[in-house]
C-alpha cells in the first residue's frame, strides 16, 4: 500500500520531521 512506500521513503530520507511523524503516528506508518 501506498503506506508502506510512505515508510520506506521515510527510512532512506530519514528526514528528521518524517521520523518524528511516524514516531507519533506510528499506526499509520505500519499499518498495526
């Protein structure tokens, strides 16, 4: 889905904001 190439994006960018996103959202990142 669109959010695990959201996740992965995040991983190789490892922008700071992006981190703290799926820090707080973490549900949405994986899918949990």
């Amino acid at each position: 889905m669109t959010n695990n190439s959201f996740a992965a994006a995040i991983l190789v960018d490892q922008s700071p904001m992006a981190v703290f996103a799926a820090v707080k959202r973490p549900r949405e990142w994986w899918g949990a």
